[in-house]
C-alpha cells in the first residue's frame, strides 16, 4: 500500500499539470450523503424529479422543501482533510485545476482557488426575476422563499434538464484535454458530461489514478481503493516528501 501512494506521487509529480475531477464522494466524509448513499437525501427522494427544472419551474416549493434545510446550514458545512490536501497541492504547484461536479462548495471553502463547478453552488441563490443575489446562509423565509421583489428563488445550480454553464464546460474539456494527469475522486462517473472528462483526458494522453472505496472509473491507470479523507493526506504527504528530496538534490522543478 505504501508503494502504490509512492508510485502515484512519483507519476503525479512527473505528469503535471495535475488536474482533479470530483464528486459526491469526496464530500461523504464532510458528513454529506453521497447520490447513493443509503439514508440519503436521495435514497427518499428521486433526484430526477425533486431536482428537475421542470419540476422546480411548476412547483418550486417541493424543490425548496428538500433543500431549504442544506442552504440555511450552509455555513456548518466543513472541509474534509481531502479537500485540504487538494488545496495544499494547489499551492504547492502540484494541481493546476480542481473541476468539481458537488454544489457543495467545500473546495472553495478549503482554499482551492481555481474551481470550475460545473453544475454550479448552493452558495449563490439568485432572484429569478430581478436577479437579486442572496448568500447561503441567509435566505428568506418562506415556502418557497421570495425574493423582496417578490420573485422566486432559485439556487446558483444546475438541475437535471438543465444545460450546464457554457464557459464552465469549455473550460472543464480544455483542463482535461491539456492535464499530464488527473484525479479521479469519489465520482461514479456516470452523470454526463462530467463523466467523459476522464476518458478525454486519457485519449489526450494524461494518467488517470482513481481515488474511491470502490472502482467506479473503467479506465484508470492507477487505484487508490480508501476514503477520499484518508487518501489525499497521504498521497500529498508522499508528493510534498518527493519535492522536498529533489529541492536537497538542488533538482527544483
Ligand atoms: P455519486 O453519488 O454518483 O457517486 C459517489 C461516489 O463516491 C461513488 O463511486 C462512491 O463509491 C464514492 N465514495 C463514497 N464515499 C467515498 C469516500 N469517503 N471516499 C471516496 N469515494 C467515496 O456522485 P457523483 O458521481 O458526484 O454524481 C452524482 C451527482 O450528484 C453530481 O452531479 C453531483 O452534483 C450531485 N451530488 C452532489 C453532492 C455534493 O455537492 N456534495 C452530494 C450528492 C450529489
């Protein structure tokens, strides 16, 4: 096991850029439910229909019933050791791009700065009239709640029929077409088109090493089958160790 965090830090350390995709999984340690958790938001409800535009646009109530309580604990939520890492490895020059499918907003909260959310925050909620912006935590009350225009509310996020922010997108292909390599973390890679990020980084020739209990991605050139918690501490922990014996080398990169 200790081999496999050192061979991944070396590949990772050689292939940079670095980019990471994540999803649901890497925030389940933050205590929140993963798409497929069991007891989970959406084990109760179907996320096709609870989450839909369809739905919100004729009922936006039922929307905000289930996710009135997430944005009004906005501020509770907490960044995991495995969004640290990630961070940490962002300021250290080993990861370029952090490309999140979660809504969670916790890689920003960690410290990431270059995130591309790709189906958008729960942070942000905007007025779907006037465009007000208001802040999670801080949303009216209500059922749904209304803007001061009186307009409905509507959270910075993509909901299934939606399309996802053009620039967002083009910004995420561009990050895995041009990676040495990328992160595959706590994703089931089967909600498009994050999913076919991975697959278009390898065509492009960049190394793909997996980070999930269990291996969802196909094509993976490397696993790390653990917790996203517990992985990234390590692997970082090996790649800060690799960079500190090169700079003693005088091999700085
Ligand atoms: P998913 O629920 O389909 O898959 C989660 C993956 O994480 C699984 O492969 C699972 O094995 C893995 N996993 C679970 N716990 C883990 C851990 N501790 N460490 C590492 N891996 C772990 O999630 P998805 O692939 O992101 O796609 C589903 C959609 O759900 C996305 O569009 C996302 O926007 C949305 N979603 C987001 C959040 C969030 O923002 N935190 C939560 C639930 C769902």
């Amino acid at each position: 096991m200790d081999n496999l965090y050192k061979q991944v830090a070396r590949t990772i350390a050689a292939n940079r850029p670095c980019v990471v995709l994540s999803g649901a999984g890497i925030s389940a340690e933050s205590g929140i439910p993963t798409f497929r958790s069991k007891g989970g938001l959406w084990d109760k409800y179907d996320p096709a229909v609870y989450a839909s535009i369809e739905v919100f646009n004729r009922d936006p109530s039922r929307y905000w019933s289930i996710r009135g309580e997430f944005i009004r604990n906005y501020h509770e939520l907490k960044p995991n050791p495995a969004h640290t890492a990630i961070a940490d490895l962002e300021k250290s020059g080993f990861i370029s791009q952090v490309i999140t499918q979660n809504i969670d907003g916790l890689h920003k909260k960690a410290g990431s700065l270059n995130v591309i959310e790709m189906h958008g925050s729960l942070r942000e909620i905007f007025c779907l009239v006037c465009r007000r912006e208001y802040l999670a935590p801080e949303v009216p009350e209500g059922m749904p709640p209304l803007c001061q225009c009186g307009g409905v509310l509507k959270p910075n996020t993509v909901l299934f029929g939606e399309p996802l922010p053009p620039v967002a997108l083009e910004s995420a292909y561009q990050a895995a077409m041009t990676c040495g390599s990328m992160l595959v973390i706590g994703t089931s890679a089967v909600v498009y088109p994050a999913a076919a990020l991975p697959g278009l980084a390898k065509q492009h020739g960049a190394f793909i090493v997996e980070i999930n209990i269990e291996k969802a991605f196909a094509d993976a050139d490397a696993i790390i089958q653990e917790k996203a918690g517990i992985a990234l501490p390590l692997l970082a922990a090996e790649i800060k160790a690799l960079a500190d014996m090169r700079i003693e080398e005088g091999e700085l990169s």
